[in-house]
C-alpha cells in the first residue's frame, strides 16, 4: 500500500517521502479548513498558508508520532490542522468578543463554523429551485435545526459527509469503536431528518 511504504521510508530518514505524505493528505486537510473555517475569516486566512503552517507543525512533531502512532497519519495530520484552526478562530474572534466585552467559549466558534457550513451545503444540495431563491431564510432555519441536535450526532455527520472520513477515521476522530461509530452514524442521519423536518418546505419536492 503506498501510505504504508511511504511511512517505512519516513521512519528510515527519508524526508523526500514526507512530502510525498503529506501531498498525498493535502486536499483532505484543505477541504477540512475550508468546511471548519469560520466565516468571518475566510477573507483574512488562507488555506493554502495554513496548510504551509501545518506541514512545519507535522514535520517538526513527526518522530514523536513516529515513536507512538496512536493514530493513523490523516487522522494525525487532521488533529493537527484542527488545532491551527481553533488558534487561527481564537486569535482572530476572541479579540472581536472583546471588543464587545462578551464571553464566548473558544468551542462555540467551531461548533458554530460546522453547524453554519452545513446548513449552507444542505441548503445548496437538498432544496428545491423554489426554496433556492429563499436561500439565507432557509440556511439560518436549517442552522438553527442543526444547532439543536446532539453534538455528536451533528459531528458524526459532519465527519462523514462533509470532511468525507471513513467509518474508521471518524471511530478515530471521535475515540469510539467502528461498531459504535456506525451506529451512531445511522442514528444521526434520523435525528438529522427529524430536525430537517422542523424546517418548512424543506422536503417539498421541485415544482413541476
């Protein structure tokens, strides 16, 4: 399998293979920034110079994942990117709360940044060229269905949908078993159409 011969020819020195590793996962982690990222900052940061940050983060950590691989390397790398991404969203919007002296968990802003992305991509796939032209009415209510699901459940689809992670890598992501990941995967596509429900119109077929 190429990831598994290119980490052989990390773990032997080979820098050359590093980046051939990380090439490899570069698309992911930028589809991952660009879903996670906040939208208030994506006129201020770009994914490509994030990324550029992550690799340095990546290569200068990697003999300690090298010494215990806990994770896979994407899942690793996707800790990582996740991470530059909470210091990106404290660095720039925790100066903004200030700014109106309110106090607002640093967690509230990814949850927030998911559940917005989400509303505008369900929004985008799911409505009808009728609902379309309501568009921002219709994200704000499928965010706000989205805002009051499970967090979980809202991650686990997250994950799997819109990040794209395997059943194994959200188990990974998430600290539960396959067999858990699964089901809850099942379990929030339910919760997630019970929400969609509260939303009017939502499931009206196109106009003939």
């Amino acid at each position: 399998m190429l990831i598994d011969e290119l980490l052989a020819r990390v773990r032997s020195g080979d820098d050359h293979a590093f980046v051939e590793l990380f090439a490899h996962y570069r698309a992911r982690l930028k589809q991952l920034l660009e879903f996670r990222m906040d939208r208030r900052l994506r006129g201020r940061e770009d994914a490509s110079d994030v990324l550029q940050e992550v690799y340095i983060d990546a290569h200068q950590r990697l003999h300690h994942y090298l010494k215990k691989p806990e994770l896979s390397f994407y899942v690793w790398l996707r800790q990582l990117t996740t991470q530059r991404l909470i210091d990106i969203h404290r660095r720039h919007l925790m100066a903004e709360m200030r700014d109106v002296k309110q106090e607002v968990s640093i967690n509230r802003f990814g949850a927030a940044a998911t559940s917005a992305s989400m509303a505008s991509l369900l929004a985008a796939r799911l409505a009808s060229p009728s609902q379309l032209v309501m568009q921002a009415e219709m994200i704000a209510q499928i965010e706000k269905a989205l805002e009051q699901m499970d967090p979980v459940d809202r991650e686990v689809l997250a994950l799997r949908h819109f990040e794209e992670l395997r059943n194994s890598e959200v188990a990974e992501v998430l600290g539960l078993k396959e067999a858990a990941a699964s089901n809850r995967y099942v379990r929030a596509l339910t919760r997630l159409r019970d929400a969609l429900e509260q939303v009017p119109g939502f499931f009206d077929g196109p106009e003939s």
